[in-house]
C-alpha cells in the first residue's frame, strides 16, 4: 500500500516552503503527493441560453491562477521523480485540503504555519488551525515563517 500525502498550496513563498517539506517526506517514504489549492467560482459568469447540459459543459473553469499554481508545484514534485497529482477544489482551502485527504485516505496532510502566529491565529480563515483540529489523519505544521 502507497503512502499519500496531502499538501496545499496557493503559490505564495510559505506554501513553497510547505510543498519542499512534502517532497522531502514523500521522498523518504515513497509516498504519493496530492497538492490541492482552492478557489471561488468566478462571480457574475454564466451560460446564457445554452441548453443546461451544454452549460455545465460550457460552465467557466477554475480561475487561471489556481491552475498555473498547481502546475508549478507539480512539475517541480515531478522533477524529483515523487509521484504527484493535483487536485483543484471550489471553496474554503482548509475545507479544500480536508476534502482531497479524506478522497485519497491520506496518511499526512502537511501545511504552512502562516497565520499559526499574532492575531491572525484567532480568525475563522485560519487553514493550519481548521486543518489540524479537524483531520482524520496526522498533521504536521512546517514553520514556514520568515526566520
């Protein structure tokens, strides 16, 4: 049985720092690594007078960005032979996180620790904190603050 871990990102230079723990991890272990980043639909945009098949069909895809992150991550996993896929997820990035853990039977979810610190530790959008407290597998936080 193949190890998985899950690690999320949304390109910043902390969640780099997350996905370089990841791969460190997958490395020794053998392991699978599923990178996930979330996104909001895009707002205001619609299929006008398409048949509501061909509208889903047609419906507008997740934002650019998402995708061009989750390649970058990807390819840069994939550079270390590490088995990778990649996983984008509309709404909440801790929700996001939790969601592809629970698909894949995670084994560790991994995750910066930006906004584990100050006042921000205390807000409801914190992801390692949502993250931690509500995983069914192990955690681990990567110091990803500025030495």
């Amino acid at each position: 049985m193949s190890e998985s871990i899950v690690v999320g990102t949304d390109g910043s230079e902390t969640a780099k720092r997350a996905v370089e723990e990841t791969m460190r991890l997958a490395a020794a272990l053998g392991a699978t690594i599923h990178v996930v980043s979330a996104f909001e639909p895009i707002r205001g945009a619609r299929i006008v007078g398409a048949p509501e098949g061909a509208a889903k069909v047609w419906a507008p895809l997740p934002d650019s960005q998402v995708q061009s992150t989750l390649e970058q991550a990807a390819a840069a996993i994939r550079l270390r032979e590490i088995p990778v896929e990649t996983h984008a997820v509309q709404g909440n990035p801790a929700d996001a996180i939790l969601e592809i853990a629970e698909q894949v039977d995670a084994d560790l979810i991994v995750v910066g620790s930006q906004g584990m610190h100050g006042a921000k530790r205390l807000t409801l959008g914190n992801v390692p904190n949502k993250v931690s407290h509500s995983a069914r597998c192990n955690v681990l936080i990567v110091a990803t603050d500025a030495a």
